[in-house]
C-alpha cells in the first residue's frame, strides 16, 4: 500500500490518498482544499477512488469533498457521531469561520467503531477517537503499521480541545486507551503537520505523558 500526501487550502491540512498500485483502488482521507490538485493525482495515477473518509467534520478537512465526489463517485464515509457536523454549517465551523458559502454535506455512509474498509488488498480499521470532537476517528493499518490520527494526535501534540462538542479529558482518554496501546513502531499521518510514531509520542509528548 501507499500514501501520498497533499497540503491542501489555507489551513494547511494534510489529505492523504491511501491506495493500491496493482489493484488502483484509492481512498481519500480529509480532502480540506484544492479540489483540482487531487483530481490531478488521481488522473495522473490513474486511480479508482472507492471512498472519501473524513477523520472529522470540521470545515478544513472538508473544502473539497463535494466536487471530488461528483467527479468520482466516491461516497462520503465519516463516523456516525460526526455525521450531524458535516450537515450543520454552525457545527462544522464553516459558518463561524466566515466560510462563504458556508459547507453543508450529506454523508453517504455512517461508519462504525471497529469497521473496516477495504483497500485493495489494504485494510483501514476505524478506531473511534471522541474528543476534538464527537465522532473522532482513526483509520489504521494494522498489517502496514499506519495510523491516519486526523486532528486526534500531532507530533509532540493534541488536537484543541475549546470548540463546541469537544471535550479534553475524552481527548486524552482517547489517546491513552485507543492510540498509545498499538505497537511502538506504527507510524502516524497527522492531519497538520508532520509525521511521528507510536513510541515517538509515548515519549515526547507533553500532553499524554505520565
């Protein structure tokens, strides 16, 4: 399996395409901006993208989804307790944010804690991360040993904590209980910012150690 990443919009989000290079089947992960240059990824490799999966609802892993979704078809998959975010421009933050026109989405599918998405021969397991917001998630790669973390986990970070419907201790609990038990050597595609690692966080990070 691979990846790519692409800093979209102003907000310098991470997407990332996790994708097959014999079977050509993609999925999108945050795609937050500049519709055309994933487009133009996706031509030029050729792929056949299965599915957009956001990490969360917020407006900056957003900004793209529709257009990129009435171009390839790809359904929509977010995790069910997020499912009202991407509707609700007030929630999402697009409309506070002064987003003109503010975004509004319909999911195509809810995604549920434990499911697993198939890739290609590649396979993301939804790990339910609440905390940045309601219906945080994660998608890992258990046999690759990659964690897509979202606005979940950053290097030596977190995700804020101070929008509506967030909530810090279930942040941390999230991390503690669901990210820092995998295995040291996973590695971990934030959605700002660098990449880091399971045992990097366990013991750089401020906000989890102790």
């Amino acid at each position: 399996m691979k990846i790519k990443k692409l800093e979209v919009s102003t907000m310098l989000v991470n997407a990332y395409f996790y994708y097959d290079e014999e079977t050509k089947h993609a999925v999108l992960i945050d795609p937050g901006g500049d519709a055309s240059l994933l487009m133009k990824f996706i031509e030029d490799n050729e792929l056949n993208l299965t599915a957009i999966l956001l990490t969360h609802g917020h407006f900056d892993h957003i900004g793209a989804v529709e257009e990129v979704r009435a171009k390839t078809s790809a359904p929509l998959c977010i995790h069910e307790l997020d499912g009202d975010l991407v509707l609700d421009p007030n929630k999402n933050l697009s409309k506070p944010f002064g987003l003109n026109p503010p975004i509004s989405l319909m999911p195509d599918k809810l995604l549920k804690n434990g499911e697993i998405i198939a890739v290609g021969n590649g396979k993301l397991k939804v790990i339910h991360t609440p905390g940045h917001t309601p219906g945080g998630a994660c998608f890992y790669d258990e046999e690759n040993k990659l964690l897509f973390t979202g606005d979940t986990l950053f290097r030596a970070s977190i995700g804020r904590s101070d929008f509506p419907g967030s909530n810090h201790q279930s942040l941390i609990n999230s991390i503690k209980k669901e990210l820092l038990a995998l295995p040291d050597d996973v590695l971990c595609y934030p959605g700002h910012n660098s990449e880091t690692s399971i045992k990097y966080e366990k013991n750089n990070n401020p906000y989890v150690i102790g």
